[in-house]
C-alpha cells in the first residue's frame, strides 16, 4: 500500500563560510518520490541521494550554500499520488555582523489639540548600505503613516541609522504594542515599546467619545461626550470645552449620576458643526477641581488612516430554533476606521434598540488593519413566518453618500439583498 514520507530538515551545528544542508525523506512506498530546492541564493549546488530500503524506503538531498548574508532554503517533496510538503532552513553566515537595536518613545502634550508621539528606532552597527525598517502595531504592519529613516553615523563598513514614526496619542493610549523590525543581512531584528501600565490606585478618569456616524450623516446633530468617573461628589467640579479655531465653545447638557460605589459620574455634552468635524478640527475636554494637582485635559480629531468601507451580511434564523422568537444576525467587517452605527428595520420602519443589541468593534485577525463587529435582532417567530421584511442598516463614513448601506432579508425573498440606501 501507499505510504507518505516523513520529512526532516537537516543543518551543521555550526556556521562556516559553506554550509550543506540536508532533507532527509524517509519511511515512504513505493518509489520515487521527487526533492527540489528553492533559495533567494545564486550560490549553491545540489546533490540527490538514490534511495535506499527493499520495503519502506529513505533517501537524502542536499544541498551546498556560501556567501554572507542570511537565506531561507526550502526543501519541497512530491510523492504520488497527493503528496506535496516542504520544509524551510534559514541558514546564517558565521560571520554575520548582528546590530544593536534601541527604541525610544517622546512624552504626551497633554494641552495639544493634534497631541501626536513620536518612536525612535536606533539602529547601531549595521553593515553600510544593508538596512532596512518597518514598524508594526500589534504584529501588524502600519502602512497609513510615513517613517522617516536616516543614516547618522558611518564607521569604517558599519553605520547606525535611525528611523522616526508619528503616532497619534490615542493609538499610544490604547496600550497597543508597537515594534520596529530592521533586517540587515537576510536576519530579522526586532524592538518593541508600548505605553507603561498605570499602577497606582485608580483616581478620576475622563473620556471622549465622538460623534456616532448616525448623528453625524443621518440625524445632523453630530456631538462631543465627555465622560468624568469615580468622583467623590459633583461640587465644585468644572468641565470647560475648547475647540482649534475657537478659544472656548459652551456644552448644552450637563449630567450628574450617583452611583452604588459612593461615587459620581458626570456627563458633559457638547454640540460640533459636521463640517468642522469631517475637516479634521480638535476638541478638547478639561476636568479641575479645586483639589486636583492639574486640570485633566483629554483631546480628541477625526481618527486619521485610510478609510474602508464595510462589507454587511445578515444571516436568517437558526433552523434549530425552537422558541417562539427567531434570531437574525448581521455581520459587519473589514471598515475602518472603527465608528459606526448600526439600525434594524421592520418593513421599513425604524426598530427599538431595546429588540437588537451589537458589540463593540473588534480588530480583524491577519493584515487587514479593519474592524468587524456583530448585531442581533430578536423578532417574533409570527412576524417571520408572515414574510416581514427586515434590514441591516449600516451607516459609516467610508460608504458612499449618504454613507448608508443596507442588507435585507425575509422568507419572501429566498436570500438577502444588499442596497446602499
């Protein structure tokens, strides 16, 4: 019967300035089975081994390499009738000249409207000429911001450079983790930072919340919320507003809740022009109080990156659903950046949001740098059994105007239709 090889990859313990490198292909039936190398390297050679064995059988390639940079070598086995598997080797020169890496991050200007940070990369030792820099977040690649990367110092055939990245103060805020990976002779090298956990007993916190897309495109009535937590009391608290273009703008609504800890929130809401908002103005947020060592300052923009517009899918009920409502599910991914609103629609009519409920946006695994989030509607198993129509509405500003996208399903339909609405 047909038996499948077993592959190991095999490398010298130590690197010379040659090295060969081995696979080792074994415990395979019947004959032959075909090796075949693949190598960014011009430099090397290859020998395959006749197999071995009167029943299961073992045979060896291998291959030579020379030179002074890094490479990945790829051993690639077939064996009919369906097998097809390979192994990698990076091989490392003995003399590679290793750099010395130093990441370094600026300090937040907490009265700045555009407060951004910037990341230093130092990369020292480097071999002339062979240095290259990217910078990730959260182990993804960021593409929406230009570094800039210069050569500071030459010694002889080995340089330092350092790379420079701006990132916003809410991506520094987020605790994201960002890394500045340099390769240099084939060999990647990697830094990491990220904001310092705050460890002291939680004091006051204040946040800013933007415009919802639906106030913003739909309603017209686009606002700011500021958002002040775990104070004693609301005395003698002062919550003042500040716009780019204007020394001082007035909040229209100010609330205060008392909650079961002994503490109290408040809630500081202040009416935007649209215009000034799409435009890319900054807003600030300040928090005193008689008793704090400084005013608490939060500052707020358009969140900046390139824009990606949703893609929406709503799925019909579970066939296994016995109760006497029915569940639908909406999809929503791939947009950027992460403001969104999301309505559902009976026969066209607006639904209470106490039926549906959604989740907060979630980052997509791999290299897309979007968003995905779900929403669930609850209906009566009557109203879809009498063929009512209900829709997934989108509103987000990557979609074309009116920036509303809308996915429609029923039993009438047969499937679900998409429309920008």
């Amino acid at each position: 019967s047909i038996r499948n090889p077993q592959l190991y990859p095999l490398k010298p313990c130590k690197g010379t300035a040659s090295m060969t490198l081995g696979c080792l292909v074994k415990d395979y039936f019947p004959n032959p089975v075909t090796v075949t190398w693949y190598s960014d390297s011009l430099n090397m050679s290859t020998v395959n081994f006749p197999a071995l064995g009167s029943e299961l059988k073992v045979t060896t390639s291998q291959v030579t390499s020379w030179g002074k940079s890094a490479k990945n070598f790829t051993c690639h086995v077939t064996h009919p009738p369906s097998f097809n598997e390979s192994r990698t080797i990076l091989v490392r020169p003995v003399n590679i000249t290793e750099p010395t890496l130093e990441l370094l991050h600026s300090s937040c200007d907490p009265n700045a409207f555009h407060s951004t940070i910037q990341l230093y990369c130092f990369i020292y030792g480097h071999i002339l000429n062979d240095v290259s820099v990217s910078w990730l977040m959260d182990d993804r690649e960021i593409t929406d911001t230009l570094a800039q990367t210069v050569l500071i110092k030459e010694e002889g055939k080995l340089a330092s450079t350092c790379s420079k990245l701006n990132i916003t103060e809410q991506q520094w805020m987020s605790e994201s983790t960002f890394t500045c990976k340099v390769t240099s002779q084939g060999v990647d090298y990697l830094a990491h930072t990220r904001r310092c956990p705050d460890h002291e007993p939680r004091g006051v916190i204040t946040y800013l919340i933007p415009p919802s897309p639906l106030d913003l495109y739909q309603n017209g009535a686009p606002k700011l919320t500021c958002l002040v937590v775990d104070l004693e009391s609301e005395k003698n608290v002062n919550v003042t507003w500040n716009q780019e273009k204007k020394t001082s703008v007035s909040a229209s609504q100010w609330y205060t809740k008392h909650h079961n800890n002994a503490t109290t929130s408040i809630t500081s809401i202040l009416p935007v022009v649209a215009k000034d908002w799409i435009e890319g103005y900054g807003y600030q947020c300040i928090v005193d109080h008689p008793d704090f060592p400084k005013p608490i300052v939060r500052s707020i923009t358009k969140t900046p990156g390139q824009r990606s517009a949703p893609e929406v899918y709503v799925f019909p009920p579970p066939e296994e659903e016995s109760e006497d409502k029915r569940t639908l599910t909406c999809l929503i991914q791939n947009f950027f950046p992460e403001d969104i609103s999301v309505q559902w629609l009976g026969d066209g009519k607006l639904i209470s949001n106490s039926q549906h409920s959604t989740t907060t946006p979630l980052k997509s695994n791999g290299s897309n740098q979007g968003f995905f989030i779900f929403s669930r509607l609850e209906v009566a198993k009557t109203l879809w059994t009498q063929r009512k129509q209900f829709t997934c509405q989108v509103i987000h500003e990557a979609l074309q105007k009116p920036r509303k996208l809308e996915k429609t399903i029923s039993t009438s339909l047969g499937n679900t239709s998409l429309r920008p609405s």
